[in-house]
C-alpha cells in the first residue's frame, strides 16, 4: 500500500507496490549522521530497504520494527531525560510491541521510570527481566540494581537490600558495592557500610571522587557527621574537585545549625568559579541568602542566583521552590504563585529531597488564602498534611533522622538542599527538550516511511487489522505523507473498522475527487455505519453507471430508501433484482420499497397505486400476513387518483 503515485491500488497488487521504490531523500540526509547511534540507525533502515527491493518482506518487515524500536526507544530515552516522562513511557510502550523481545530496551524503561518517580512502573519492569532472562547475567545484575533502587525510593530497605547484595554477587563493580553500602547506611547499619567502604577504598584507591562518593552516601542517608569527614578528606586531596565545597556546606548547615551560615556561604562562593554552570551551588547560595534575609542587598543578590539557578536548570524543582519562597516574603504574590506551581510539576518523585514539595505545597496553599481562593489553598493544605504523614511514616523507624533532625536550629533549619547527584544520576545525563525535538525532526521521514511501508507489507499478506494500526502510527509522525489517507482508509476498510475509515478517505477524496476507488470503500463504509445521507451522497456518481458493482448499487439504493426516497430506489432495486438475483440483501430491501411507498401512497389517498405496491410487495414476500392484510384495507377503499 505504500503510494507511488495517485492511482488506487486494489488487494490485489498491495505485493506488486511494494516492489515500487518511492523518491525520498537517502537517510543520511535525514539524520546528517550526527552520532554513532544515528548511524546504526541508518544501517537498520538501509537493509530494511534492501530487503524490500528484493522483494523478501518478512525479512524488510522484520528489520522496519527492529530499526523502528531502536529510533523510538532513542527518542523516549531522550525524553525521559528531558523531563518528559509521560511522552517517554509511549515511545517504550511502542517499541516493545514492535520487538517484545528487547531486554536492554526494557532496562532503559525501568531506570527512565525510576528517575521519573514511577517507581511500582519500574518493580514491575526489572521483575519481568528478572523473571524472563534468567541466563543473561548482565541483564540480571541491571535488573538486581535497579530493582533495588526502586524498593529504597519505596522504603523497602530491607528487600532492597537484597537485591543489591544480589547484583554484587554477579558482579562486584564499584557501583554495586556503592549501592549495597547505600542500603546498608538506610538500614541504620552503619557499620556494614563502612566496612564496605573500606574494602572499596582498597580496591579502588584513596582518590578524591572516591570520598566524595562516600560522602554523599553519608549525606543522603542522614549520616552528616561521617559525611563531612569525607567532604574534608575529598578537599584536601583536590581543593578544586567539583562539588566538594557545595556538598560540605551542606553538610555542614544539615549538622550545625546556625553556627556554619558563614562557612557554608564561603564554601558555596569558592564552588561557584569551580562549578560555574552548577545549578545546585546557586541555587544553594540563593536559598542561603534568602533566608539569612540581612539587607536587601543580599535579597536582591539571592534572587539573581535564584534565577541563574533556574536558567542553568529548568527541569530541577529546587530552585523554583526558593524562589517562590523568597517572592513570597517579598509579597510578590503572582510570582510566589508561578514559581511554586513551576516547582510543583517539576516533582515528579515526591520523596524527593526528604518530600521537599510537601512545602512548596503548604506555601501555596498559604499564599491562595492570602488572595481569597480558599477551596484552591484547602487542596494545597490537604496535598501538604498528605506528604507530611508520608515523610513522618519514612522516617520513624530512622534514629539517624531523629538525631540529625535535633541538631539543626534556628535559619539553618529551614535550609534544604540535597546532595549533588550520585554515581548513579551523573550517568544519567540530561538532555534538553529542544535535542530530542532536533532529532526527531531528523529522522521522521524514515519513521513515516518505516511504518507505512511495514503497512504495505501486512496488507499485502491480509493482515489488514495490523496494516491499520501501522498506517495510524504514519498518522502521528507524517499526516501529510501523499498516499496515507487512502492507504488508511484501505486498511481500516478491509480490517472491518469502518468508522476508522470514513475520516482519511474523506479527506483524500477531497483532494481527489475523481478517484472511484476511494469514493467506493467510502460510501460502503459509511452505509455499513448505517449514515445514509452521506452514503447516499458519495456514492450517486458512481451508481449512475450500470457497469457498477452489485454491493455498490445496492448500498446506494438501500440509502435512497432509509433516507426517504422509495420511488428514487425501487427502479434501481428491480434492476438489482434482474442483474444480481442471488444478492440476498436486495429483494428484502425490494420488499421495503414497495411497501414504504404504497403507505405514503395510501396517506395521501391514492389507492390504486398503493394497492399495486402491495401486491408488488406481497410477490417479494408473500408469507408477510401485515402485507395482505394492509392489501385487504387498501382494497376495500374507494380508488382515488
């Protein structure tokens, strides 16, 4: 069904088209080659085309999925990444139906739904891997890990821990010994942690980024004291190491309170020209600024660092989040709303940061009855005392958090800030909305052609139903692609789904007014759907020629009767009767006509010409005992002309 040109391919020569090679551009032209992974692409799409003109199909089909699989798990990762989750999880879900089959595609599903908070969405990914690839050890120790990642986000510290114990014993790398101390510290088994640390320290070398790793898995896990001992130890072997001075300020303010304002803000200004393109460090000493709140230069200073934050990182919460704080101090009320809201929907995984957005939240809901929206600030308020419960219900069995928690007073208190991403996030890295977008604008055309040459293919083999849901996925990448609406329509006809075809055969006959064989499949399906005015209309010009198809004739005589117009359909149907006597449809509907004129007939007094359609009814029906006895009435009247 692929279209070469206007003319309407019949079932019949679905094959013979595919042999037919449209002009579209070579794919380097589409993709301008600009990554090795876009190269392997146009590899797959190359033999695709190869397979086709050789006229092997189910080998050009197989490699249409393989190459579409690997574009669109291309493009979700790429989502996923730029903070679009919901766009993500239907490019993964699309490419797995193409090539179910796709451990790796699947690992990079979990670990998108992971980041995105989704986090039973990734239990239920890494548990299917686990349960179906039991002899793929790389595939087990992803799966292991990730799983396990998951039940930590979950609070199931306990099972995670397992997994993670899992993954190391297939696999002793760095990152899953890290993973297993990670757990062991959530557990409060602090002990087993630094014993793990320790064998890593030797088999891993006493480097700075090994202590900032330590560091972090300290901090994160509420362990501040042990955290800033190997913030220190990561600066005095690299005073220049990224994100040593931003994460011992934090540590600093999480353990001592007001008492390091002043240490934390010079450790956050020596980041700064270490880490110049940091969000974290601006917005960390934005947030410091605001909320130590001396002057109005340092509010004036706050926000500026508040906004470069933001403009650095557009998809991170945290910064949006002091701002709307600090708009809302300065009574800035439609900016504290905006910035809020913003950081909000940036949330996606609401454990975040120790449930973080349970402020944002509160803060809302206080700045809405400020401006009189109390049912709107009664959601906020209720949202907010909902996360307060979930956090509280985390953190009660943590004696670390309820000890580190009492150590922090006055301003210092209201500071938030988390860690620097882990081994695990830096690996992750994010890309912009605006790369994702540039990428599939450079491989659409190989897309739109994938799917509705693999269209083609299916409808050539009579797998119509298959063939519909190709041409629909052509739909979302290339409407305009010449062709589509007719192939669409074709297919949607031939699968039975009749209303699916109505709307592209409509919109191709429109453009081709001429073309017989889309007005034909239209009109049928709309009679099928029982829209007889429309049939009625489409098909006029086509059942004026006697040569027509019997089904079309009779769909067009069928709609003059349920529109009204019995007279107009029972010459057609006669005709019908003589040409196509086996057509059953055609003397029950002859039967109709009759008997729908002469009751109009008789309504308007006349009769003779009533009682004539009776008996020319009663001869297509004779057992129809409502006919003769409508016959008798009508007979035993006066005739009047």
């Amino acid at each position: 069904m692929k279209r070469c040109s206007t003319k309407r391919p019949s079932a019949q020569v679905y094959a013979a088209l595919l042999l037919a090679v449209c002009s579209i551009p070579p794919l380097q032209a589409q993709l301008a080659a600009s990554s090795s992974s876009e190269s392997i692409l146009q590899k797959r799409y190359e033999a695709a085309q190869k397979f086709q003109s050789l006229n092997e199909l189910d080998q050009a089909a197989q490699q249409y999925r393989i190459f579409l699989a690997d574009t669109l798990g291309e493009v979700a990762i790429g989502r996923a990444q730029a903070g679009q989750y919901d766009k993500a999880q239907y490019d993964f879900d699309e490419a797995l139906k193409l090539v179910p089959d796709f451990p790796m595609m699947q690992l990079e599903y979990a670990r998108a739904a992971l980041r995105a908070g989704h986090f039973e969405h990734t239990e239920l990914l890494t548990k299917a891997l686990l349960q179906n690839y039991p002899g793929n050890p790389k595939i087990q120790v992803q799966a292991h890990a990730l799983l396990g990642h998951a039940l930590l986000k979950m609070d199931k510290d306990a099972e995670a821990k397992q997994q993670f114990e899992a993954a190391v014993d297939l696999d002793p790398t760095f990152d899953n010994g890290y993973d297993l101390a990670v757990a062991d510290l959530n557990l409060g088994d602090v002990d087993g942690a630094r014993k793990i640390f320790a064998e890593m320290l030797s088999s891993f070398g006493d480097t700075p980024a090994i202590h900032m790793y330590f560091g972090q898995a300290y901090g994160n896990s509420d362990f501040q004291s042990d955290a800033i001992a190997e913030f220190q130890k990561a600066i005095a072997k690299d005073p220049r190491l990224p994100g040593a001075h931003y994460s011992l300020a934090v540590a600093d303010l999480a353990t001592a309170g007001d008492s390091k304002l002043a240490e934390a803000e010079a450790a956050l200004r020596e980041e700064i020209p270490i880490s110049p393109e940091d969000a974290a460090s601006y917005a960390a000493l934005g947030h410091l600024l605001a909320t130590r709140g001396q002057d109005a230069a340092d509010q004036a200073q706050a926000e500026a660092y508040l906004k470069r934050a933001t403009g650095l990182d557009p998809i991170n919460p945290d910064a949006f989040l002091y701002l709307g704080q600090l708009y809302a101090d300065e009574k800035r009320l439609p900016e504290a709303e905006a910035a809020l809201r913003q950081s909000i929907a940036l949330t996606h995984d609401v454990s975040r940061n120790a449930f973080q957005v349970q402020k944002a939240h509160y803060l809302l809901g206080r700045l809405l009855l400020q401006t009189g929206d109390k049912p709107a600030s009664d959601r906020e308020f209720a949202e907010s005392q909902l996360l307060l419960k979930q956090n509280l219900s985390r953190d009660q069995n943590r004696l670390a958090d309820y000890l580190q928690d009492n150590k922090r007073s006055g301003m210092a208190s209201d500071f938030s800030q988390p860690m620097p991403p882990t081994h695990e996030e830096q690996r992750n890295e994010t890309k912009s909305a605006a790369a994702v977008e540039a990428f599939e604008r450079r491989i659409t055309p190989a897309v739109a052609d994938s799917y509705n040459n693999l269209g083609a293919i299916a409808g050539s083999q009579q797998n119509y139903a298959a063939a519909l849901l190709y041409f629909q996925r052509v739909a979302e990448w290339e409407p305009t692609l010449p062709g589509l609406d007719y192939n669409w329509g074709r297919a949607a006809f031939e699968a039975g789904a009749y209303d699916q075809a109505i709307a592209p055969l409509t919109r191709y006959l429109q453009e081709h007014p001429q073309e017989d064989g889309a007005r034909r499949v239209l009109g049928l399906s709309q009679f099928v759907i029982k829209d007889y005015n429309a049939a009625r209309l489409t098909l006029q010009p086509l059942a004026v020629n006697p040569a027509e198809a019997s089904k079309v004739q009779f769909a067009y005589a069928d709609s003059l009767l349920k529109t009204g117009d019995a007279s107009a359909a029972i010459p057609l149907l006669e005709t019908l009767e003589k040409k196509d006597p086996v057509l059953p449809e055609v003397r029950p509907a002859l039967g109709e006509a009759y008997a729908t004129l002469a009751r109009a007939q008789l309504a308007q007094g006349n009769s003779r010409d009533a009682i004539e359609n009776l008996k020319n009814a009663i001869r297509v029906d004779p057992e129809n005992a409502a006919l003769r006895q409508s016959l008798q009435q009508a007979s035993s009247k006066p005739a009047r002309n």
